[in-house]
C-alpha cells in the first residue's frame, strides 16, 4: 500500500504569482513591526522604460555623419525666456538635487567637482546650500523647497538658477523624513532644528497652494534676484501634460519632469511603487503641452527617472527634451552600491545593487551618510572624478547615436528617430511600434 | 525721505531702487505711495533701511527681508515678511494667510489680526500679532516666537518643533502635539520685552504659553493615529 502511494506523481510545489516570496515576506514585516516599510531609490518594479525603444539609423533615406570626423554638437542652453543670465551647459546632462543631509559633505562636493569637470550643473537639496558645494559647482541650481530648510536670501543670490520643487517622480504628493540618526550637529543647524530628531519635509509650500499663487511666488523669486537667474519648477510626474502647461502659464524658464523611476532619499515604499508615471510616459504630454503654447524650445525641458546610459540621454531628446537628469546613476558612479563592499551590504540583511537603506545612515560607501568614519572612505576628489568619467561616456554614447541618425546637434534628434519595441511603450510614447507606422491610438 | 509712487514707476524699478541702497546708505527713508495691492513690493531688501508703504499690498510684502524696517500704513496679502532673516516688519492693518511663514529671525508685528497659518514653519522669527490669529498657525513651527494678543483659531501649533507660543485669548483648538505649559520667569521676561518691541500694552501674566510636547519627535507607529 506505501509504495503504491509513493509511486503516484506529486503535483510540485507552485509558489504564487500574486502571494510571492517577497510579498509574504513584506506581509511579515509588516505583521512584526506595525509600520511601513521605508527606503531610498526609485520605483524598482518593472515598468515600460527608454529600453523600449530603439533607434533608426541612417541608410539611404538619411544619410549618417562620420563619428571621428564630423561635430555632433551637445550644448544647452537653459532659462533664456525671462532670465537675463541664462545657463549655458556643455553637456546635456544634468545634476538632480540630492541634499546635503541625505548624502554626505564630501558627496555632494564630489558631484559639483564631477559636473564642473564634465561643463554642466548640479542641484542643492532639501537642507540648503554647503560652502563646498557651491565652491565646487561652477553652475549650481539652488532647489526651493516646501520644508525651506536652510533656505536664506543670500545662498538664493549665490544660485546660477533656481530651482522650485512642487514635486519629484519617486513620490509625488509626498512629503519627505530624514530621520533622527542622520541629523548630524551641522545637519540640525542648517535646518533650525534639534540634533536628532526626525525631520519632517513638508509635502507642499507653506505660502502658496495654487497655479495663480505660484505665479505670484515667481515673481518674488525673480524681484529679489534682480530676473537674472533661470526659474525652473521641478514636477514629478503624474499629469504631464496639464502641470507642463500651468508652469509655463506661472512663468517658469524651465520644467523639470521626473518620473517614477527617480529616486528619492527616503519614502514609503509603497508610495515609491505605486505612485506615479513611468519617465517614457511623462515626455510626449509634456513636449505636447509647450508645443501647443508655442513654447517648446523655448521653454525648456528637463527629464529625469531612470537616466543610465547615453541611448537613454538621446532617445529622451529625440521625444522632445532639451536635457536630462541623473540623480541614481550619478550616485552609482560615485560608487553606491558598489560590490566591493559586499560583506557589509550582507551584515546589513541586503546585497549590492539592492542596497536602499539610505535613510538609516550606515552607507558602507560612506555616501549616504553623515557618520564620520563610514564617510572618511569616500574620496571626494576620486568620486568626482568618477563622475566625470561617467558624464563624458553619456555624452559620447548619446552622440555616437545622433551622428548614426545623421544629426550634429543632439537637440536635432527627433521622435521619427525612434521605433518602440512593445505596444505598451508605443501607446505611452506616441511613437510607432518597431516595423509599423502605427502606435495604439492612432487612427489607421 | 525718498518718495515712489508706483503709480508713476513700476514695481522691477522701485525693487532694484531699494537694493541699491545697499552700497548707497545715505538715502535711508523711502516713503511707497500708491502701492494698490501690488504683489512683491520690498522684497529681498538688504540694507538698514526704513520703508513706509502709504496703503495696502499684495502676496509677499517685505519677504526674505534682511536689516531693513518696513512699515506697512494698511493690510497685506498672503506672506506677508515669508522667510525673513532680520530687520523689522510692521503691518497697521490686517494679514492674510502665512504671514512669517519660515521666518528666520527678526521682528513682524501684525496690529490688526492675522489670517490661518500665521507662523507655519517658522525658523526663529518673532511674531506678535495685536488682534486674533487664524487656523492652523505655527503648523511645524521650529524655533521663535509667535505673540497673540487676541485668539487663536483651531490646530494651533499642529506638529509642533521648538517655537515658543503665547496666546492671551482663547484658542478654538490645539494642533497635535501642542500642549499648555508652565509660564516661568523667563518667559514673562521675554513676553514682555517682545511686547514692549511691539508697542502693545497688553499684561504678559494675562498670556498662556504653548509648546511642544515633543511626543511625534521620533516616528513611533504608537503615535500614528496623531499624524
């Protein structure tokens, strides 16, 4: 009789799609601890991104430029509707802000000396402007934050331009918390609190609410700084097409559109995941919104979430953006996550490349953190340098690409330069699925 | 004493006029006429210099204000002294919303009453307000004072940091995490010099203080229900 039994076949053990390993173990979590879980980075689930989509080079129909013999000129300039001074990049590759606070002194000194190096900009944060990064940032944009942390008159004036943050693509609507163990002595009095306690960013401005309110803060912004520097106004992305046009209508220079896939320093993981748009999402309303105000170009465009390689950087200009940025990648090439720190990533329950503890400050790279030893590892000058290796490898890739779509100015990339692999991206972008003429949405 | 009507020049002109005088002090009395509810006006001044605005203004009279003081001879519009560093902002008439919102030091004094979130987020301001406050005021403020020599509206010092906060009247409601404290010596002390600053003649032992109860200082999923 037993071995007739175990002679049967077994169904094998099927492990459930939608109860998974890491959701049962999340269920867990939050069973033992009665609080959410929180995290750095971006979205890390699976969404339609620039991968989707590819290049069509030239052959007989365009003709492609020679790659060691003809230009493909990479310059931006940003914030030349109203600002007197407007930014002049070399790259179109940007900075995003990251705060010092969330990242360490010496981090935030590397990313001004990495993009000064490469000719472009790098942002403030939350927590306000540090004597070593503006020394550092030959262009630093000086972020106008809902919490006004370290916001005062005399940094706003020191700014090559401004940048106000109504949102970002890990958590728009959110609020942000950098918690207690990273308030340093110098964190706390940059930020008019005590030493140690949690410090809450508020998820809006506290004077102003609406479109019409924000023109008028505008307006300030531009009476005290004599309208000599850009404005731009950072939105995450959620209605692209709709904030695009109020911030053009409340007179920004320049809108900064940040989809899922950027990061954040520390948020509810459920908001990083379940909130937003994917960055490929986000473009073509935008581009269509300062197209149907007659201010696209004009009114410039900056795209950033999940910005990793130059095909990245051309395939956002090619829909319509005038420069990206990168906050993620930036910080890898610094050397977050990096897996020559694995044992320690693994005494900390995680691995590299999956590290996002940020929040809790105990970054064995030393970059996101404010413990002095764990930050003496990280060498500002090395960190920078890496940075500026990494920008310039952007740029030759993205205009590796360009030449092969015969174009000598990246801006004169072009969604015809484009095919979209999925249906998904096709419908998101507007862009016509690899091999037809056609994207979902479009009337044969 | 200057005078500038923003009737006959506009408001980019009378701005870079009153920075100027930063490097040219000898013209420290401007007297703003015709001001008609303009938005922005003295914004961003930086220089030991004394403005009387003849009438009411709009969003953001006097913000980011450093040294400078600023009299305001009617009412103002939401923001009124946002972000101010130091200097002395005086308002005759009343004040919208987030009047002193994250201020960081100096003297606004409101001798009408003040609209919600007066003082949100302030970072070490002081603020006396003669009449009665709105909802919602010093939400997530930090440091400096806020006066109030009439009533408070509801959530008063909802989220509270380290601000100090003296009421005289009553207030509707207090914001979570804002308890009554003890009124010692030292803060009779300081109420009173803030008054005298303010050219109110109210008594500062008729004053209740506010604080924090520092209970949501630390994220604690015990607390959550107060969040």
């Amino acid at each position: 009789m037993k071995d007739e039994k175990s002679a049967i076949p077994r169904t094998e053990p099927i492990q459930s799609a939608t109860f998974s390993n890491p959701v049962n173990a999340e269920i867990r979590r939050a069973a033992a601890t009665g609080i959410y879980d929180i995290r750095g980075g971006g979205a890390k689930r699976k969404v339609p991104h620039f991968d989707d989509l590819l290049f069509l080079g030239a052959s007989i129909s365009r003709y492609p430029l020679e790659g060691y013999r003809e230009k493909c000129e990479t310059s931006v300039k940003l914030g030349t509707r109203f600002a007197a001074n407007p930014i002049e990049l070399d790259i179109p590759v940007t900075i995003a802000g990251m705060s010092f606070g969330a990242l360490s002194g010496p981090a935030k000194e590397a990313l001004g000396r990495g993009a000064s190096a490469a000719g472009t900009s790098t942002t403030t944060g939350d927590g306000g402007m540090t004597p070593e990064e503006r020394g550092h940032s030959s262009k630093l944009v000086y972020q106008y934050l809902p919490s006004r942390y370290g916001m005062n008159p005399d940094d706003l004036r020191k700014a090559d331009a401004i940048e106000i943050v109504v949102g970002q693509g890990a958590k728009p609507g959110g609020g942000g918390m950098l918690l207690g163990q990273k308030i340093s002595d110098r964190v706390a009095e940059m930020r008019n609190l005590p030493k140690g306690i949690d410090q809450r960013s508020a998820c809006r401005h506290p004077d102003w609410t609406g479109p019409d309110d924000l023109e008028i803060k505008i307006l300030e912004l531009r009476e005290i700084t004599g309208w000599k520097v850009p404005i731009y106004l950072k939105i995450g992305g959620t209605r692209p097409y709709f904030d695009t046009t109020l911030a053009v209508k409340a007179g920004a220079d320049v809108v900064v559109l940040d989809g899922m896939q950027g990061g954040t320093a520390a948020t509810q993981d459920v908001f990083i995941e379940n909130v937003g748009l994917p960055t490929i999402a986000c473009i073509r309303p935008a581009v269509q919104a300062l197209q149907d105000l007659g201010m696209h170009r004009k009114v410039q465009l900056i795209v950033s979430g999940g910005i990793r390689t130059g095909a990245d950087v051309a395939k956002a200009m090619a829909m319509g953006a005038d420069a990206v940025a990168i906050g993620s990648a930036a910080l890898i090439a610094l050397g977050d996550n990096d897996p020559k720190w694995e044992t320690e990533y693994q005494k900390l329950g995680t691995t590299s490349g999956a590290y996002d503890d940020w929040h809790e400050g105990l970054d064995p790279a030393g970059i996101t953190t404010q413990d002095p030893e764990l930050m003496a590892r990280f060498d500002p000058i090395e960190g920078g340098r890496r940075l500026k290796n990494y920008l310039k490898v952007l740029t030759l890739e993205a205009q590796t690409i360009a030449r092969a779509c015969g174009k000598n100015h990246l801006h004169n990339l072009e969604p015809e330069d484009l095919c979209a692999l999925t249906l998904e991206a096709a419908a998101m972008t507007g862009i016509p699925l690899a091999g037809t003429n056609w994207y979902p949405g479009k009337g044969y | 004493m200057q005078t500038f009507d923003l009737e006959q020049n506009d408001l980019r002109t009378l701005n870079a006029t009153l920075h100027a005088q930063k490097t040219n002090t000898n013209q420290t009395a401007w007297n703003i006429i015709n001001p008609r509810g303009s938005h922005a006006i003295a914004v961003g001044l930086d220089a030991p210099i004394e403005v009387t605005v003849n009438g009411s203004t709009g969003y953001y009279c006097a913000g980011m204000n450093q040294q400078a003081t600023v009299n305001v001879k009617g009412s103002v519009g939401p923001g009124v002294a946002e972000n101010m560093m130091s200097g002395t902002v005086i308002i005759d008439g009343d004040a919208s919303q987030y009047a002193g919102a994250t201020g960081h030091g100096g003297l606004l004094v409101i001798k009408g009453n003040a609209s919600s979130r007066c003082g949100i987020s302030m970072k070490g301001i002081d603020i006396v307000v003669h009449g009665n406050i709105g909802h919602m005021s010093a939400f997530m403020a930090q440091s400096g004072t806020l006066v109030v020599c009439g009533d408070a509206g509801e959530a008063l010092g909802d989220s509270l940091y380290e601000a100090q906060l003296f009421v005289r009247g009553s207030v509707k409601s207090l914001g979570a995490d804002c308890i009554e404290k003890e009124m010692r010596p030292e803060h009779l002390a300081h109420l009173t010099e803030l008054l005298t600053q303010a050219g109110s003649d109210a008594k500062p032992e008729e004053f209740t203080r506010y604080g924090s109860a520092r209970q949501l200082y630390n994220f604690d999923v015990d607390n959550a229900g107060a969040y």
